[in-house]
C-alpha cells in the first residue's frame, strides 16, 4: 500500500515540467558524470600505455581484461538496474515503502554477489585470462592489473549501484559530483601510483579502487540521513525476496547485454589474436575505449531518460512518456554521429592519445575507421533498448540487448575473416549495428502505436509492464 511522503520529498515535477527541461536537468549531469566515467577508464590506458619500455604490450594486457571486467559490470547492473528502474515507476506509483525497501536490497545482493564473483574468479586468474587471450607477453600484465581490482570488486558493485539511486531519487547532481571525484582523484593518482611510486600497471588498478572506495564512503554517508526519503533502516542487512525478484528481473535485460559483451569481446581477442597477434588485441582495447567515450554520454542521456520516463509510466501520462524517448534519441544519434566523423576524419589522431608506438598505431587507426563506419545510426538503438528496459518491459529489453551481440555480431565475427582476415573482425561490427537499428525501429513503432490507442491515465496492462504496485 502506498505511503505518503514528506513534503517536497518526491520529485513530483518529472510529471509536470517540460519535456525538455527535465531532459536537461537530469541528463545533463548523467551526461558529465558516465563522460567522466569513460575518461577515467581512458587515462588507466594513457597512462599505461606510457610506461617506459612496456607501453603496447601492458595496453594489449588490459584489453585482456575487458570481458572479465565485464562480466563483474554485469553482475553489478544485475542488481542495481533493476533497483533504479523499480524507484523510479514506485515514486512515480508514490509508493515510498516499497522503494524504500529497494534501497535495502541493493546493499544486501550487492555485498553477496561481490563478494561471491571475486572468491570465484580470483583463485583461477591465469586460465581466466589465458582463456580470454592472453599470451605469455601480455598475462603478467593482466594479472596485476585485475587481481588488484577483484579485490575491491565489491566496494565498486557498492558504488555504483547506491550512486545509481541517488540519481533515480531525485539528485543527478550529486551523483555526477560524486562521478567527477573519482576521476579528478584517479588522475591524480595515477601517476603517483605508476611512476613516482614504481608500480607501474598495478598502480593504476590501485588508484581505481581506492577512488571508489572514497566515493563510496559518502555514498553511506547520504543514505545514512534520515531526514531523507531514501535511507537506511534497521537492520541494515536485510532482504526482501518479492522486492530482489522484480528488480533481479527488470536487470536481467542489461545483466545479460553485459555478459553477451564479455563473451563477445573474448571472441573478438581470441581472433585478433589469430589473424593479428597481440598488436591487434591492442589496437582493439584502445578502439574500444575511444568508442565507449561516445557510448557513455549516449548512457548518459540514458540515465536522464530513465527517470522520466520511469515516473510518467508509473504515473500513466504516456504522452510524455513518447516525447522523451523521441527527443532523447534525436540527441543519442547527433552523438554517435560525432563519434563516426572522428573515427573516419582523424583516426590516427585519435588513437595516438594512447601510445607512440607507429605500429599500434596503425592497426588501431584502421580498426577505429572500420569498426565505426555504421556507427551514426547507434544512438537510436542504444535509447531504443534503455526505453523498454525503463517501462519494466523486460523481454523487449532482453532481446535488443542480445540481438546486436549474439545474433548479429557473433556470428559474423566468426565468418568473415575466414575470407577478410582481420579486417572481417572489424567489418562485423558496422555490419551488426545496421540490423540492430532496423529491429530497434520495428519494437518502438510498435509500441507507439499502442502508447496511440491509450489515454492518459489508462491502465497500461496491455503493454506488458513487469512492475506491480
């Protein structure tokens, strides 16, 4: 049953206000913040790419880790997207115990499904990473930098996820400050860790967690005010299963879209490694990084949606509901369009943040122009698959989210350089995101010709929404 909240303590206005300014004030800082995130991923790999004597064969080493790191992202969105789409349709609902008990959740499965990745995955490291495509070369590399970060696994699953809330309670300003910190500090740190200190590869995985670990320390510390809507209670460990269902639910769409990435980004270095050696799985590494800058203010604009179009659902004003979504995938594909002109106008350039090897280079300045040729169009699919997963629409979300991974890109990873060599590799991904956007197309002018048939306010059961009041 729903409970009244304090006053001024639901963020009523992301069913009132303009469209257009609400995409604002919430992406805004969604947009700041997941930039940031992907710059403090990029100075990790400037920076070690930069290490004297070592700085393409530890850049090949970290691009070893991409599918591990991904497969402990997806663990963590497992738990904290579902938590934040549940928040915002429950505020929406003006439900305030229910989403009260999310907040709860979040800290228990978090703590138990961190905690449970690293005691699996750490003891087996070697044959993880060797099985991911690491070579005698590049595993001392890989090895230093990911056991330092699986020991702090659960603190980042912790921080990311309550930061997450944060954003979905009503405050994307302190969240995004709390992003900004942890990159000012890993930029700091960095390279007093990595040359002042000698600790090379393993510096950097160290600054990266301790930073998390500082912007989780304040995570608690918000949660812990009481005089907020969202807070701790007693006991603090606590977990209520109809609760950790739906949300576990609502996060499988991303939760599997993560592991499809980690199982394809193995299948990526394992060919690479076939047809290019460890200087292409480099040159793939820093592609990926330059790409997922682009991608992360895409998400950005996701996590500006999110609660929007959260709140409206909930609230059943589908009209808004279709604004956003379509005013949100206007700006995702001027973003991804962007990123296209960059990979086809200055690749070289580019690409030569990351290191002066002339070699690496080369690779990564052609895999950069082939890989994104088809990129232009990929915001509207990126917004596409969030929209569904925001109305709790979970097959919808699942499907888009495995299409372009394992139906599309997959396959084509595997058939194309049988004749194309390398270069099929990159070719596959051009090729997959084009089919991802003719399917994306097709669910949303299905939805919105559903979204037609309803008035504001009418029950949205034909839709096939997951959340219950």
């Amino acid at each position: 049953m729903a409970q009244n909240a304090p006053a001024g303590s639901a963020p009523v206005e992301l069913g009132t206000r303009k469209i257009s300014t609400l995409l604002r004030q919430y992406a805004v800082p969604g947009i700041i913040a997941q930039t940031a995130a992907s710059l403090y991923n990029m100075v990790d790999s400037i920076y070690i790419g930069h290490i004297p004597g070592v700085g393409s064969a530890a850049i090949s080493g970290l691009a070893v880790t991409f599918p591990l790191m991904n497969l402990s992202a997806a663990m963590g969105t497992l738990v904290g997207v579902g938590a934040m789409t549940l928040i915002s349709v429950l505020l929406g609902q003006k439900n305030y115990q229910a989403a009260q008990k999310v907040l709860s959740n979040v800290l228990t499965l978090n703590v138990i499904i961190g905690v449970l990745f690293t005691l699996v995955t750490l003891p087996f490291l070697d044959p993880i990473l060797r099985f991911f495509g690491a070579s005698d070369n590049t595993l001392p590399f890989a090895r230093s930098y990911m056991s330092i970060i699986l020991l702090g696994n659960t603190f980042t699953h912790l921080y990311f996820g309550f930061n997450g809330l944060i954003r979905s309670a009503g405050h994307p300003r302190v969240a995004m400050n709390l992003t900004l910190f942890t990159v000012i500090s890993n930029a700091i740190l960095d390279p007093v860790f990595i040359f002042v200190l000698g600790l090379g590869i393993r510096g950097a995985a160290l600054a990266t967690v301790i930073c998390q670990l500082m912007a989780l320390a304040y995570t608690l510390y918000f949660f812990s005010d009481r005089s907020r809507l969202l807070h701790f209670t007693r006991p603090l460990f606590q977990l209520d299963w109809r609760v950790a269902r739906q949300s576990l639910a609502i996060g499988v769409g991303p939760f599997l879209m993560n592991v499809a990435a980690s199982m394809v980004a193995l299948f990526i270095n394992q060919q690479l490694r076939k047809y290019g050696g460890d200087l292409a799985i480099g040159a793939y590494g820093i592609v990926n990084r330059l790409t997922m800058l682009f991608a992360m203010i895409c998400m950005g604009f996701n996590q500006g949606l999110q609660p929007i179009a959260g709140y409206n659902y909930g609230a059943r004003q589908y009209s808004r509901v279709k604004e956003i979504f379509i005013l949100t995938a206007k700006w995702e594909v001027f973003v991804t369009t962007l990123c296209f002109l960059m990979s086809e106008l200055i690749p070289r350039t580019a690409v030569g943040l990351f290191t002066n090897d002339p070699e690496l280079i080369d690779f990564a300045a052609r895999g950069l122009r082939i890989m994104n040729s088809g990129f232009a169009l990929v915001g509207f699919g990126m917004v596409t698959g969030n929209f569904f997963q925001c109305l709790g629409m979970v097959r919808k979300s699942i499907f888009l989210s495995l299409s372009r991974q394992l139906l599309f890109l997959l396959p084509l990873i595997y058939t194309l350089p049988l004749w194309l060599q390398d270069t099929g590799v990159w070719i596959s991904f051009p090729v997959s995101d084009t089919l991802n956007v003719v399917v994306s197309a097709v669910l949303i002018i299905r939805l919105f010709r559903k979204f037609d048939k309803l008035q504001d306010g009418e029950n949205p059961g034909i839709l096939g929404s997951t959340i219950q009041s």
